[in-house]
C-alpha cells in the first residue's frame, strides 16, 4: 500500500487541498463526555504543520452539541432545587445544545490554533444550503479566499436549524444534501477539488469484520467488488449519526467522483503526517484500485499459522532429523556464501549513498574487524555464522528435556519438561547475520519464527532467508520462518497476540520502547547498555592496554564493546596510563572525559555516562578506588528499569563490566558487589566475551541484562519454556478420600 498511497496523495501534481473530517463523539470525548483536549490539541499541531509545508487545509468538526449540552445540564443543575433533582429529568434538545455549544466549540479552536500563530474560520451549512447553486459557487469563493490568507476554515453542520430527521439513502443526488459529518466532508471535498479527504475514527481504518475481533483483518486498500460482501458493520458511533457504515458509503461516493479518501485513526497523534508521507496508515478508496497490480503477498497473520503448523511438524520429528536440519543450513550458508556476500555490499553500498551513520554502516556488513581483502573476510563471516550452528545442532535436545520428576501418590508420576514457546516475531534492525542466529535458534528450540527486518538490510535479509528456507525439509515446509518484508508495518504484526506468542526486537532503545508500548504480546527486549573496564591500581597494564585496546577496536559497534574505561586514582600520573592512552589514541579511538580528568587529558568532556558510542569512541574517567568504580557502574550502567509483569526489558542496563587487576580480594569485590543486573563480570579478560558463540552457546537472541527470564547471553533455552506431564493408573481425587500424597523426587533417570 505505501507505494499506491505515495501515488495518490501525489497524484496530479502538488497536494492542493486536504479535508480532514474529525467526528467530535468518538474521537474528541472522553469516556465522560468531556472533550479530550489532548488530541484536539495534537490534532491542530498537525494541521499547523501541514500549513507550514504549503498545504491547504479544511477541517470539518463536530462537537457542538456535547458542548452546549455539558454547559445547559451545568445550568439546569444550578437552577434547579433539592426535589427538582429527585425527579425524572428530560432530555435536552439537541438543537438547544447545538446553539449554545457552537460558540464554546469556536472559542476552543481559536484558543488552540492562535498558540500556533494560526488562524481559523467558521463556516456553518446546511443540507439545503447545498441545493443552490448560487450558494454553491459562492461558498468556493469564500473558502479560496481563506485559504489565501492561510486560514483554516473549519466548516460544522448547523445543528441548531437542520431540518434533516434522517440518513438520505440515494447516493445518485448525493450532492445535494448530507446526512453527517462523513458524507458532508465527502461532499465539500468534490465541491472544493480537495486532493485528498482524511476521514478519522476510532480504529485504525476499515476492518473485515469488528475490530475487537482478532480473526478481523485491516483492509490497506478498499475494493468494492472484493470487500464489499466481506465486511461486517458493528453499532454506529455512541453519539453520532453515522459510524462506519457511514464513512465507507461516503468514502466510496467521494472516490468514485475522483478524491481519493483514506480512514484512519484519530487516537495517534501524528496519523495525518504519516498519510501524506505514504506510510501504510489506514484504509485507502481510490476510483482506481481495481486496476491496480495488487503483489500477492502472505499476510502476516497468515505466515504466523503457518510457522506455528510447521513449528508442531518439526517438533513431531526425531531429534537426529531437527539436527540434519540446522547442519544443512550451515552447508547452505557456506555454499551460498558469493551471492550473500553480494546482496550484503549492494546494502552496503546503498546505506553509504544514503548517508547513514558508520556504526549503522559497520552492523549492516558482514565484515567485522580489519582486512584487505573484503571478500576473505566476508567468507570467515560465513564460516563463523555456520560453525555456530553446527555447535549448536550438537547440542543436547533442548526439546522435552526432563527437568524433575516427582511421586505425587503411589502410581502417579509428575514430569516436567521443556517445550517450545509457539512462534516467535523478531524485529531487528541493521545485522542481518541475527536474521541468521535467531533463524537457527528457532529451529533448534522447535518454534516458529516471523522475520521483520530493518530496509537498510532487505536484499541481504532476502537472501539469507531464501538460502535458509530452502535447507528446511518439505517435512517440516518453509512457512517455519516468515519473512515479512513492504506490505506488513510492524504496528500491524504486534496486533497479533493471538498467533504470536513473544516479540524479541533487536535495535534502538527507541524500537525497544515503541515495541513495548503497543503490544499486549510478551516482549524480550534486547536493545544497548554500557561496557565498563575498571584498571584497578594493582592491574598488569600490560595486560590492561590488551584488554581494553581489544574491548574497545575489536568491533566498536558491538553490544559488549567498552564504552567507559574507569582507571584508579593512582594510575593518573603513570607512564603505563599514559601509554595506554598514546594506543588508544594511535588507533583512532576519540576520547571524552569525565569531569575529573578531562581536564588532565586536554579532551572534551562528555556529555553523559549513558552514552554508547557504537563506534571508535569512549569515555574515560578517574575514580578512587574499588568501590568508587562499583558506584558509577550502578549510577551510570543504566538509565531505568522497565520490566512489568509480561513486559520482559532488557533496556539500558549495565551490559558486561570488567576489572583489571592482580590484587584477589579487590578483584572479589568488584565480581560479588557489582549489581546482579549486569548480565556478565568478568576478571582480566575482554567484554568481548560476552557473547553466545564464545560461551558455547552456539548463537543468541541478545544479551538479557534484566532480572527475570534469562540471563547474559540467551541461547536456546531462552526461548524454552516448560509444561507438566502427570503420568496415572486411573486415579481420581474424589475430594482426596483415599489418596496418600508422597511428593517424592524421584531420579530423573528412573
């Protein structure tokens, strides 16, 4: 859909005029009636914005009667006595509200937008004003005029002297009158040659069945020979006239007659900018969909059910057949490995014309370290990724791994055991050697698994996905692992908490937190944290410089690079510190200080302990001693804790810590006292340790820095989890008469 919605919005030249419809019910109340402010608000920042890039902007508001009838049941309350309350209390008239409330509504919006050094206009109609065609042309004099002046001219029915009682049905005279604020968007928009009208509701945009539902798909692009029979309509809105019924007959009215429409959300603050920038926001009705080349792609919910199909056939498979499966993956990586290597520099080579940032540049290569001779390092690349997965095939079963095994009562034996967690989604952004780590890791750990990566890797993504899928037997099928690539945003995939049993991003703090926010699908959030390296005053520096030179330049832009060097008080004036600085520096690597020794060193001071570089970049600081360098890790290792019941967070924690040091028992310290967070410590060797592979683990999903789930790097066994099998001989409980409970642990080989 985004690039026919980039078509339409663009369609004929410059985007002239765009009405959007907001419907004051749903979308600007609360729950008790009240206008939501907030959204109004966020609403007139849009269309300020929109008026400063040159576009002219018609609003079509409702609201005035909930106004007038907050203000006239607040009146009737003050003049009303004890036992006028007691008694049954009439409904207000809806004309009476409407008159009273018009100026309240106006008085809001001129507020509103004269903060944003804009200005408004109103402009009330009604139904038969629109059968004049005097009326007609002057009212696109008047408008023109406005919008000349870069007014916005805010057009409402006139509630208070309408005289239309009900929905007009005959759409071939649909231009003369209007029923509610969706057809009278609809029809000021042909009126007005607008380019495009945005018709916001509640939902998201137009779904095939309710939107509670979560069998209901959101329709991109609306065809009337295909959804028309496909549509289900629930209730119309709570104080409104119309509902979606509504909005689809007038979408359908203005798009035939040549403006496109586009249904959308009012809830997000920012939808309207996404429409005109072409992002896959909503429904689309455009007189030309029909002829449109319509990709055949597999939504997203249908990969999700086939992974999990295939997921249940490949755990139905012997453990010796799941294990050829991952070593003819590993070949095929390595038989592949010239096209991937090619499809990897053309993304390569687009990211640097695109202008992105090196450390972006240096996740999205498959060429980490230094060489001459690209090619060579891309293959050890390969290599690597391939012997991963061979030690991971050589692994023992993780699948219906006995755990414990206990006697409940005589002849009733309980089990448990470890079991896959069901189908996975990644989102992941840059790397696309983890499309290739979590892609083995789920076929280890029997799950199914949805791909969706970043656009910087989409050829690289492609092929790597195609090389492995292609491994995968006819057996299990290559639905196991979904890659969803254009049609599906992820707004779209985190909607599915009925196929998709945990989310796992991979990227930004940003993506991480986004993610978090609009899922109610279990979240593993493996995102940055800082790596610390404390050289305590007892340290071999020769061991140190290695340390923290290889820390650091190893591959800068990984997870468990250093990102802060903390040195002891008494190393400041060392030649040894001094050298350590001299090869840091001879190496490229961009230092800031801490406030106490910056000033020493002659560098910049940095702008915050929280910062990861990802690149040949640290900061370095002086601390007193042992307990000093505990402090800051547990002050500056993380910004915050996020985990909440299901919302597993793995964001800005300590990542891996590092002492240098000969002296045992300070060494200790550092090891036990340093915060249980940090998902590693480690004693005179590098951070870079801190990974899957190097553990043994074969590949990781990320490095867990959170306190529930696992920990450090997660293998396998983080995407297991665990179920009870109880074994009988016909027992029943029988409210327990006659059962004796031993609760016995029993040896597991038993």
């Amino acid at each position: 859909m985004m690039v026919d919605l980039t078509k339409v919005v663009w369609w004929g030249g410059t985007l002239g005029q765009a009405s959007a419809h907001v419907e004051f019910p749903h979308i600007w109340a609360r729950s008790d009636g009240r206008l939501a402010l907030g959204r109004l608000g966020a609403l007139c920042e849009q269309l300020k914005e929109l008026t400063c890039r040159g576009y002219e902007v018609i609003l079509v508001a409702s609201g005035a009667v909930g106004v007038g009838r907050q203000r006239l049941r607040y009146r009737r309350l003050l003049n009303s006595s004890f036992d006028d309350l007691q008694k049954p209390q009439n409904e207000l008239d809806g004309k009476a509200c409407a008159a009273v409330g018009q100026s309240g509504l106006m008085a809001l919006y001129d507020a509103l937008f004269s903060q944003l050094d804009v200005t408004s206009s109103q402009l009330l109609v009604t139904d038969n004003d629109f059968r004049d065609p005097l009326f007609r042309m002057q009212l696109s004099e008047t408008v023109n005029s406005l919008l000349c002046l870069k007014v916005v001219p805010i057009f409402n029915e006139n509630d208070a002297i309408s005289t239309r009682k009900a929905p007009y049905e005959c759409m071939q005279d649909f231009s003369g009158i209007f029923w509610d604020n969706d057809s009278l968007a609809a029809l000021l928009a042909l009126e007005l040659k607008a380019d495009l009208l945005v018709l916001l509701s509640d939902v998201e945009g137009l779904y095939t069945g309710p939107p509670s539902d979560p069998h209901s798909e959101l329709i991109h692009s609306y065809l009337k020979d295909k959804h028309e029979g496909q549509i289900t309509f629930g209730d119309k809105s709570r104080m409104g006239r119309g509902g979606m019924t509504a909005k689809v007959k007038a979408s359908v009215y203005a798009a035939n007659a040549g403006t496109p429409v586009i249904i959308t959300s009012g809830y997000a603050t920012d939808n309207i900018m996404k429409v005109l920038q072409g992002e896959n926001i909503g429904t689309l009705f455009h007189k030309d969909a029909h002829l449109w080349a319509m990709p055949k792609e597999v939504s997203a919910r249908d990969m999700a059910v086939a992974a999990r199909e295939c997921s249940r056939r490949l755990q139905g498979l012997s453990s010796e057949d799941r294990k050829k499966i991952l070593l003819d993956i590993a070949d095929a990586l390595e038989e592949n490995e010239n096209l991937i290597i090619l499809e990897n520099e053309d993304d390569v080579a687009a990211a640097q014309m695109d202008g992105y940032e090196k450390s972006l540049i240096s996740r999205l290569a498959l060429r980490p370290g230094k060489a001459i001779d690209k090619s060579v390092v891309c293959t050890k690349q390969i290599s690597s990724l391939a012997k991963s997965i061979r030690i991971m095939a050589d692994m023992e079963e993780p699948i219906g791994h006995l755990l414990k095994k206990t006697e409940v009562s005589d002849g009733l034996i309980l089990e448990k055991t470890t079991c896959p967690l069901g189908v996975l989604l990644v989102v992941f952004e840059s790397r696309p050697d983890a499309l290739v780590q979590i892609a083995s890791l789920a076929v280890r750990s029997g799950n199914g698994l949805l791909l969706k990566g970043g656009k910087e890797a989409k050829r690289s993504n492609m092929i790597l996905h195609k090389v492995i899928t292609d491994a995968i037997s006819d057996t299990v099928g290559k639905g196991l692992i979904g890659l969803v690539t254009s049609r599906e945003e992820i707004p779209d995939l985190l909607k599915l908490d009925d196929v998709i049993d945990l989310v796992i991003p991979r990227g930004s703090n940003k993506l991480v937190s986004q993610i978090k926010d609009s899922t109610k699908i279990p979240v593993l959030g493996h995102a940055d944290g800082i790596c610390h390296v404390y050289v305590d005053k007892s340290a071999n520096m020769e061991m140190a410089k290695q340390i923290v030179l290889d820390a650091k330049i190893d591959y800068p832009a990984a997870c468990n690079a250093m990102e802060t060097l903390l040195v002891h008080k008494d190393l400041l004036e060392t030649a040894s510190l001094n050298e350590l600085i001299v090869d840091l520096r001879s190496e490229g690597v961009t230092l800031y200080g801490g406030p106490r020794i910056s000033a020493f060193l002659n560098v910049a001071e940095a702008h915050s302990f929280h910062h990861e570089y990802s690149s040949m970049a640290c900061t370095i600081e002086v601390v007193d001693d042992v307990h000093a360098a505990i402090n800051h890790i547990h002050r500056h290792g993380r910004h915050r804790y996020l985990s909440i019941i299901i919302i597993i967070t793995l964001l800005l924690f300590a990542h891996t810590d590092c002492i240098v040091a000969e002296d045992r028992d300070v060494a200790e310290i550092f090891l036990n006292q340093v915060d249980r967070q940090v998902a590693a410590v480690i004693h005179n060797a590098s951070t870079r340790f801190c990974d899957g592979a190097r553990f043994g683990l074969g590949a990781e999903v990320g490095i867990s820095t959170g306190k529930i789930h696992s920990r450090g790097p997660v293998g396998v066994e983080g995407l297991l989890t665990t179920r009870w099998i109880l074994r009988g001989s016909g027992q029943v409980v029988d409210a327990d008469k006659g059962v004796t409970y031993t609760h016995k642990n029993l040896p597991l080989e038993s």
